[in-house]
C-alpha cells in the first residue's frame, strides 16, 4: 500500500527527520523500521543535488521521502517532487488559499510544471499519460500549521483538495503565540483545538514530538503521523548513552 493511502486510511505511522544532508545516512536510516524519512530542507543545508541523492539513497532501500520545503513556493515543491520525492511537507500555511496553491502547484493540471526528462518520470521512459496518472496516484501533499493565524483559518484550511494531511508544527507554534515552548499550556490548548477540527472534518493529522510518553495522548486526540527526533538526536542520544555506561564502570 502507497504512502498516500495509509496517510488517507489514517494508519499509524512513525518517521524522523533527517538533519544531514547524506546519503549514507539516508541509507542507514531506511533500513530501519521507520515508514518513512523527511529531509528537512527548511532548517538545514540541503540543495537540490543533496535532495535528489538522498532521494535516491531512499528509494534503493524502498523507504517513503518527504521533503519539508523552505517555503510554499512552485519551485521548491517541484524540485522536491522531480527527483523523486514520494512528497513534500510545506511550512507555514495559514489560509486556505495557501493551502490550495500548495495542493495546486503538487499536482499536475493545476500548477506543476511538467518536465518527462526527471526521475519522477523515469528519464523519459514513462509516457506522459503515465506520469501523470501514477504521480496523481502517489504524490503525497502535507501542509503545515504552525501559525496563530492559521488557528482561525482551520476550516478553509481542512477544506483544501488534494491535501493528504495537516501536520502541526508545536515549536513555531509556539513562538507565533509567544508561548514559552512546545509544552506551555496555550500550545497544548491550541494543539488539542487542532486536532478536534481534523476529527471533525476527518483529515489526517500529523505532528513532531520528542517525547515519547506524548504519543498516547495525541494518538487518542487523532493524530496518525508521527514524526520523531533525527537523526541528529539519535546521534547525540546514542552517544550520551554509551557514554553513560563505560563512566559507570570506572
């Protein structure tokens, strides 16, 4: 089953971001039980040629890529999609008219450009008809909240097309309500307000979170898509871990 599908069935999912701009690391991580790995192209180093060789390192290990673009723009989307990104999860949507310009410039006939010389289309083996049907099939579009204004926009929102899930994003979300971090109450509220809309309207939800004892609660609030620390985290954690043994034997 596509990624797109268990997003839409809302099936549990579990992935991380991925901090460095390496393929290896990539590789290493797909080998994972993880359904899924986002490059995180919005708060760290990654041109178009780390995105498409990690892209690549990703699909030879047959693990979903996410791009988490810097910006809503056509041009950071179709970059993402046409080195073969499974999809892209976009920052910042407020409106529902930014979420329709994202779900538009996702897809092919309402904002895309077309190019059958990308990997997303085989280098020109696939037919245009082809193309277009299997990226309509399996392109995977996020949008995510992360904005005050956005709290009062979450219907139009919800209501954009093509859209495959909503992912909330606590640590922006925070500074826009000038909160004092992820966990302040007024977060949680806004969270919980969030996810009580998406079961309303019956959109997927995702959201990051670094604490794993979290993870009953916003599963039972509705949210399906879990993302969880990096790679990054996992370094440093691993480290601090075995680290903290070998001291204990001295």
């Amino acid at each position: 089953m596509s990624l797109k599908q268990k997003l839409r069935d809302q099936t549990p999912l579990v992935g991380t971001f991925l901090k460095t701009p390496s393929a290896m690391i990539c590789e290493v991580l797909g080998r994972s039980d993880l359904d899924l790995i986002c490059l995180d192209a919005e708060h760290s180093p990654f041109d178009r040629g780390d995105i498409n060789n990690c892209v690549l390192a990703l699909q030879h290990v047959g693990k979903p890529s996410l791009v988490r673009v810097p910006a809503n723009r056509p041009e950071h989307i179709l970059n993402a999609l046409d080195c073969g990104a499974t999809g892209v999860l976009v920052p910042h949507v407020i409106t529902g008219g930014d979420a329709e310009a994202l779900a538009g410039n996702a897809h092919f006939g309402t904002g895309r450009g077309y190019a059958g010389s990308s990997r997303a289309a085989g280098y020109g083996a696939r037919s245009m008809a082809e193309h277009k049907a299997r990226s309509a099939e399996e392109t995977v579009v996020i949008a995510q909240i992360e904005d005050a204004e956005a709290l009062d926009n979450l219907d139009a929102i919800f209501a954009a097309s093509t859209i495959d899930a909503f992912f909330i994003g606590r640590a922006d979300l925070s500074v826009s309500l000038s909160a004092k971090g992820p966990n302040d109450p007024q977060v949680i509220e806004a969270v919980e307000a969030i996810c009580a809309k998406g079961s309303e309207a019956g959109v997927t939800i995702g959201m990051f979170t670094g604490n794993l004892d979290e993870l009953p609660k916003w599963r039972a609030a509705g949210a399906s898509l879990f993302l969880l620390g990096s790679d990054h985290g996992f370094m440093l954690s691993g480290a601090a871990q075995m680290t903290a043994q070998v001291r204990s034997h001295f």
